[in-house]
C-alpha cells in the first residue's frame, strides 16, 4: 500500500510539474495579471488528488462558499503540512510557509511553483517584505492561507497569533476567513498522544522518514470548520489594530477547536 500511494503521489506530481510550467508560460506569453489566482486553482486540483490518494475524508462544517472569488486571508490553526493538503483542497490558495520547506524534497519545488511565499523565521527585519508580498498578490487576485501561530504545534495548545503577517489584509482591507482544522481519527482509531504524530509535524520532526510513516496510513478523517468572515475594514490600520485583529481570530478558530476535541 506505501508503495502504491508513493507512486501514485511521483506521477501526480509530475503531471502538476508539467502542466503547471505550461500554465506559467502560457500566463507569460499572454501577459496576464492574474498569474496567482490561476496558479492556484490549479494547486486546488493537485491538492484535492493527493488528499485522495492519501484516503483523508474531510467533514466540512459551515459556509465555505463565503470565500471572496479573489483577494480572501484564510487563517487555520496549524499542525503539520498535511495542514496544506486538507484546506489547499477545499480553498484554491497561495500558500505562506516556512524559508526551511524550500529545501525539502519534492515538497519544497511543489511549493515554489505554487506561489508560495517563504518567511523566515529566524529574521524578523524580513517581516516587511512577507507583508509586501502578501500584499501583491492578495492585489493579483489570489487567496492566502495562512498560519498565524508561526508554527505547528502537538495541537495540546494553541499559540498566540502573530501580529505582523496581519499587516497584509489590512492594508488590503481583505477579507479573513478564520478556519478551525481538527484530526479526529487515524486508521478508525480515535486520535490521541499515542498517535497523533503520525499526522503531525512539529518543531523538529524530519520530513521524509515523516512522509513515508504517513503513506502507510490507511485513512484519516478530519473536520474542517469555517467561521463567519471578519471585514478588515472595522480595524484600524496600525499596531493597536493588528492586535485586536489578531486577537479576534485567535478566538474564532480556538473557539471551535475546543468545541470539536472536547
């Protein structure tokens, strides 16, 4: 079966590389501006085959449909880069991740060529070039998903929200759809301190000998949660209004994790 899963994933991902450099030469040619929105429904696809190949059932609770045709911040809570398969298959999104994720196998080209916008972590004056870049294409027409936490986590605690990233939607006067993600079960069983890292990927945890535990999975079953949409619009555009901004989504999407793993 990992056998299996893991070819399936290679020619998937080869037919994505390939069709994806066409759709970068093809915007290219025509000159489009609009570059990320379309690159991003096609990661939509990618992301939804491979959640398939994975075998993670998704239970969807409330309005997806409110999500903006253009320009929307969907913010989640944040467990492990399975995180971007399950939410990169119901949002078409560009993604904001770690500098390190570049580096990866497979993982981190799939990531450039999907827009993805690299912060990192361990230089805080590049913080402003994150906001600049959140800004363009939220502009361009894409949706960002993003993680405000900064990083995974067991999922045992929720960290605070970064206030910085926020800048971006607030500049734009976005729309910020916050989501609530929650692993209720791994291979019919309940998921639990025992299990859970079969899912999650935090803090120093290796990528590949984490994947290839990953495709041995049988199944895995997930609530995907979506809150009412915040009007940037109702904060102001400084410090004191990123905070309140940040502390608001904090306590939509802790809200429901508490409510779904209670």
């Amino acid at each position: 079966m990992r056998w299996a899963k893991f070819a399936a994933i290679v020619s998937l991902w080869v037919c994505f590389f390939g069709l994806v450099v066409l759709a970068h030469l093809w915007i290219s040619l025509l000159r489009l501006t609009n570059r990320w929105e379309i690159i991003s429904r096609l990661t939509y696809s990618f992301a939804f085959l491979l959640r398939t190949i994975l075998n993670i059932k998704v239970t969807l609770d409330g309005d997806a449909w409110q999500i903006e045709k253009s320009g929307t911040v969907i913010i989640s809570n944040h467990l492990s880069y399975v995180d971007g398969f399950v939410l990169g298959s119901i949002f078409p999104v560009v993604f904001v991740s770690k500098r390190e994720v570049k580096k990866w196998p497979v993982m981190g080209l799939w990531a450039t060529l999907c827009g993805t916008i690299f912060i990192n972590r361990q230089k805080k004056d590049e913080v402003g070039l994150l906001v600049v870049e959140m800004s363009r294409k939220l502009k361009e027409g894409a949706n960002i998903l993003l993680f405000p936490e900064g990083r995974a986590t067991n999922g045992e605690r929720m960290l605070p929200f970064q206030t910085a990233p926020l800048a971006a939607p607030l500049r734009n006067r976005s729309v910020i759809v916050p989501v609530t993600l929650v692993y209720k079960r791994i291979d019919d069983k309940a998921v639990s301190k025992a299990n859970r890292d079969l899912i999650y990927c935090y803090d120093d945890t290796a990528f590949v000998p984490h994947i290839w535990r990953l495709l041995s999975l049988r199944n895995i079953e997930a609530v995907v949660t979506v809150g009412l949409k915040i009007e940037c619009c109702r904060y102001e555009d400084n410090s004191a209004g990123r905070k309140k901004l940040a502390l608001d989504c904090y306590n939509r999407v802790l809200g429901r994790a508490n409510a779904l793993t209670n």
